[in-house]
C-alpha cells in the first residue's frame, strides 16, 4: 500500500513516496508552498498561539512527550523557520521524557536537532528545537517539535494524522441536488444529480457522488492518502479510450468522526478532469494537485 499525507491530504509506501499531506510525487514543502500561495491576499500564517490541547508523542508505543502547554505553529510552505512547512506543536523541553533526545547536532542557523531513541527504536533527526525564531515565532525559542514522520502524535486521545490541525481552517460537507458530470477527452466518467459537496479553506470545491453515479472503469491502486481533517482515502486509475490516468479517483471508506457524510462517495480530481455543474464548465483550478 502507497501511504500519502492530506488528494487532497497526503501518502508513502510500496509503489511510490508521497507526501504526508499531499497527492503523488508532492514533498511536504512543496505541498505548503502552494498551499500558501492559494491562500491569497488574506493569509493567517505564519503564527504561533497556545492551544489548550494535550499532546502527547510517541514513538513505537513508548512515550516521548507529554504536555498540556504546547504551542501551536501554523505554516504553510518554506519560511523563516526550517524544516517548518505544515502546522505542528511544540512543547517545553520539560515535558519531553528525559533520555529520549540523542545524538544532538547544532547548526549554523542555531537549530539542535536530536535523534529520538525509546524502546530499541529510534528515529533519527527525529526532534529539534529553534533557539532564536525570528518574529512572529519568537515564543518558540526553547521549545521542542517532532517528526511526523515515525513518530505517533495524540491530541488529547486521539491519534493525530500528517500534520496538526489548523484552527483557522474549516471543511464544511453539504449535500446537494446540483448536476455534475465529470468528464476527460470527451468521454463521461460519471454523472450525478445528488453529489455531496466539499468546502475546504483555500482549495477547490470537492464533488464526492455516490460509486453507483460513477459510469468509468475504475482501478484500485496501491495508493492511499492521510489527511488530518477527512481521514485515510483509497485511490483508484480510471481508464479514458486506450489509455489508464493513475490515482484520478479517491474515497474514504471511514472518515473521521467530523466528516461522516463523504463515507464511501467518490470525488475526481477537479484539477484532471472536466466538472460541468449545473450545465456550467469548471475551469480547472490551479492547486498543489494541478
């Protein structure tokens, strides 16, 4: 299985990499930066704020950090920060277990980066902490973050998925009786009068319909995505005349508990296909995805 953060999220795995909060071949950079640039002239990051959430990390099961004072850091993209390029926590080098952090290395931009060892596992360059963070971040300065990457991050008791999530950010679902057909090279791939429609900040409508509405060839692959605010998604290929477009096709069988309503509908990539909605061409939009 091909394991990507937040289609729309994120990927990694055995037939290809993909990013944590991305779609194919997109790193976590890469995806932030042009989610920051879709985010147009009213951006609300970077920025850091208290978050009155427990957070825990663990890696393979044994605990790493506990705290109920960590700050959270919304980033989107490359900054002033390295290595900060999606939302995460930091927390008090007091609440991180004493003995964990190893092998500390510290570099020229006065960044400590430590292996993170419990258990007989370790993940290497799996912790660091910014001593000097230029302003609006200065309240990170001492302060430790984690991969997400081999590492297991909880908010409260709930594991967390790609990255932390965005306050400031809302996905709203909402039935609808609008008519969408999907189509690619002049040939209908699906076509429904009772899509469910997905509005997420800073990214393109999303049109999840019913399989039984889907008209196209579908192909499981070996992709799946994570995105922190829907789920685990599989993907499929879907074949259009004599040719196969791969990963064209997700669906998450079990959403999150916030977004019950898209369980099992599935939603095209607006940026592959034509969307014609109520008798009206989409243009396809320009996203991380395109």
């Amino acid at each position: 299985m091909t394991m990507r953060p937040t289609g729309p999220c994120s990927a990694a795995g055995s037939a290809r990499t993909l990013a944590r909060v991305s779609a194919p071949s997109t790193s976590d950079q890469d995806v932030g930066a042009a989610l920051a640039e879709s985010a147009g002239m009213r951006p609300w990051f970077p920025l850091v704020e208290p978050t009155p959430r427990w957070v825990r990390v663990r890696l393979g099961g044994e605990l790493v950090a506990d705290s109920r004072r960590a700050l959270l850091h919304i980033a989107y993209g490359p900054g002033d920060l390295p290595r900060s390029f999606l939302p995460t926590y930091y927390v008090p080098v007091e609440d991180v277990r004493p003995g964990v952090l190893v092998d500390e290395q510290v570099d020229d931009s006065g960044m400590t980066t430590w292996t993170v060892a419990t258990g007989g596992r370790r993940a290497e360059g799996g912790a660091w902490m910014h001593r000097s963070p230029p302003p609006p971040l200065e309240a990170l300065a001492g302060k430790v973050t984690f991969s997400w990457r081999g590492l297991d991050w909880f908010e409260e008791d709930e594991p967390l998925m790609a990255h932390a999530r965005d306050p400031h950010k809302r996905v709203d679902v909402a039935p609808s009786s609008r008519h969408v057909r999907v189509e690619l090279d002049g040939q209908l791939l699906a076509e429904s009068t009772r899509p469910t429609l997905l509005f997420e900040t800073t990214l393109p409508v999303r049109y999840y319909l019913p399989r039984e509405d889907v008209v196209a060839e579908l192909r499981p692959t070996a992709t799946s995505s994570i995105c922190p605010y829907k789920g685990i998604a599989s993907w499929w290929s879907v074949r259009v005349g004599d040719r196969v477009v791969e990963d064209l096709v997700w669906s998450y069988p079990t959403p999150i508990a916030e977004n019950p309503r898209i369980a099992g509908l599935m939603c095209f990539y607006n940026e592959k296909v034509d969307l014609v909605v109520d008798g009206e061409r989409q243009e396809r939009p320009v996203t991380p995805w395109s």
